[in-house]
C-alpha cells in the first residue's frame, strides 16, 4: 500500500492529521464472527463501535481468549440489538518471548443501522456488559464510535 498512487497522493498527505505516526502500534488480530447480521449492499449506512480491549493484568492469554471468545457474546449482541458483532483476538505470534506484547488483546467490533441506535444501546442495562471485568481491563481499553462509509465494494460483496 505504501507505494500505491492513490496513497501516495490522498491518504499519505493527510495522516498527520488524524494519526501520531511516532507512536504508531500495531495489531494483528483473527477474525471471529459472532454475530453476521443481515446481508449488506452499497447502499447500507451505519454505525460502528470499535472497542480495543486489554485483558485484566495477571490474566493467562490462552485461558483468557478461550473464556472471552465463548462469554455469551451472542447473548450481548442481542441484548443491545447490534446488527453485526465480530471478536477479534490478536494472534499468537504477536506475544514475543523476549518483546512487549501488544498494546491490545483483541479488538470488538458492533455495528448498528444509526446513532439513535446506538444511543438505545448505550443506554440499555446490557451496556456494562462490554466491560465485563473478568475479561476487560477497562482502564486500559479504548473505544471509538465511527460513522460507516464504505469507499470501495468488491464486486462478489454487492447485492
């Protein structure tokens, strides 16, 4: 990506602007699909809630990941109506033996069809729910609401 034209020319220009490119942090994670929700056009808007979670301090990763993936997550994409819920643990290979892990343990994603949508959620007695501490340090979590604009559809991804 770093040589493509249309990065070298937009996006690269603006990252100073929206990204601390001197304390940048990376994460690799795996996808786990909890909840799908409905099929998707071009057309479709919505709303995402991306949260960036850390496990409580002392916590075994595998034991961890193992509990947090299998928590009745279902049950919390239903409570808050999300249409769509995806869990994703970083990966293995991201805790070094001798290096820092990294700066998260997995990345939540929520979708709802709008901000009101989200409001009800955030408002609902099964909000706390996301940070559960048995699973969530939360103080050394991040969230971050963004309005879904799709710039790009792959063709087989289309109606």
């Amino acid at each position: 990506m770093g040589e493509d034209p249309d990065y070298v020319e937009h996006a690269l220009r603006d990252e100073p602007n929206f990204m601390d490119v001197d304390n940048l942090e990376f994460l690799v994670t795996v996808e786990h699909v909890v909840d799908a929700g409905p099929p998707r056009g071009p057309e479709a808007v919505g709303v995402k809630l991306l949260q960036l979670l850390r496990r409580p301090a002392g916590a075994d990763r595998e034991r961890w990941r193992t509990g947090f993936l299998g928590s009745g997550q279902w049950e919390l994409t239903s409570a808050l109506r999300a249409t769509r819920h995806v869990i994703a643990p970083s990966v293995s290979e991201s805790y070094p033996a001798d290096g820092p892990a990294p700066a998260f343990d997995a990345v939540r994603e929520l979708s709802w069809p709008d901000v009101d949508a989200f409001l009800r959620a955030r408002d609902s007695a099964a909000w706390p729910g996301l940070l559960d501490p048995e699973f969530i340090d939360k103080d050394s979590c991040v969230a971050l609401l963004a309005e879904e604009h799709r710039v790009i559809w792959l063709e087989e991804h289309v109606g």
